[in-house]
C-alpha cells in the first residue's frame, strides 16, 4: 500500500485526490481542535509554508477518539483551523485512527514503528507519520514532538528535493 492507493474523503466530504501526494513527502497527522496539543497547528502550518515549494504537504486527518476531543462538524473544523492557526494545509474527514473502524490509512501508518521501535495504535492527538515521496513511511513521531522539532524538520529535510 502506499498513499496514493488509499481512498479516503476531504473535508468537505469530496473525494480526496490521494493521487496528487504521489512524488510528495507528507506528513500525516491526527488533529483535534480542542487538545491541549492543538496549538501544534501552528508549526504544522510553519512546515507546510517553509517546505510546499520542495515538494512537501502537512495532511491533517481529523479524530474525536480521544476524549471527544474533535466533536465538530466538517464546516466548524475548517473555520477553527483557517481562522485560528491559518491552516492551508488539506484536510481529510474525519476518521478512526484506531479500534475496530480504524479507517485503511491508519491500518497500514500504525505498522510504522516510533524511534523506540513500538509500531501500533496512535497514542493520542497529534501523532505524525512522514511518507517519503516513493510512498514508505519513513518516520513517526509521537503526539508530544514539536513539528518544527530538530527531529521531525531534519526527517523531512532528508526527503526533499
């Protein structure tokens, strides 16, 4: 499997051209608006304006598995994002990232193992899986690390052209 392959909605509920991320490093990340980690939106936007132009996207991907922490509607997360964090970035609807519904993406990012070599379920909001631009999940990165962390910019960094 690799990214291009996975069949999944925007947030407006269209579908999402995975096709157009082919040849791209991504970053894909579970957000909630209302975690405490959510103000890491705004060095995922950081990410996003420094490197779209070398051939890198930010792909949010929206959960309320933990604590209810995304309980809005598509139209109430675009305007949180776009109004408080700026976010450019695309956005997916919203999915499971784990359990019994855990939507095909995070099937194939949770055997990614994490720097301490545990792979599966996401821990909490704001876990980060770097694809390179030939489709491997090359990185995760745990809920608690900065996007403009040393670790997760010099990852990224690696990847470009």
């Amino acid at each position: 499997m690799a990214l291009p392959d996975v069949t999944i909605a925007a947030l407006d509920g269209s579908p999402f051209d995975t096709a157009s991320l082919a040849g791209e490093a991504v970053l894909v990340v579970n957000v909630a608006s209302k975690c405490g980690l959510t103000p890491q939106y705004s060095g995922l936007e950081a990410l996003q304006e420094r490197y779209r132009d070398r051939g890198f996207t930010v792909l949010g991907v929206p959960c309320n598995q933990f604590a209810g922490q995304e309980p809005g509607t598509a139209e109430e997360i675009e305007t949180f994002c776009s109004t408080t964090y700026g976010v450019t970035f695309p956005m997916t609807e919203k999915v499971d990232v784990n359990g019994p519904g855990r939507h095909p993406l995070y099937s194939w990012l949770t055997a990614t193992e994490d720097e301490k070599g545990e792979a599966g379920d996401v821990a909490w909001n704001f876990e980060k899986f770097l694809v390179a631009p030939d489709g491997a999940v090359v990185a995760r990165f745990r809920p608690q690390t900065e996007p403009e962390s040393e670790e997760v910019t010099s990852a990224i960094e690696a990847l470009l052209k």
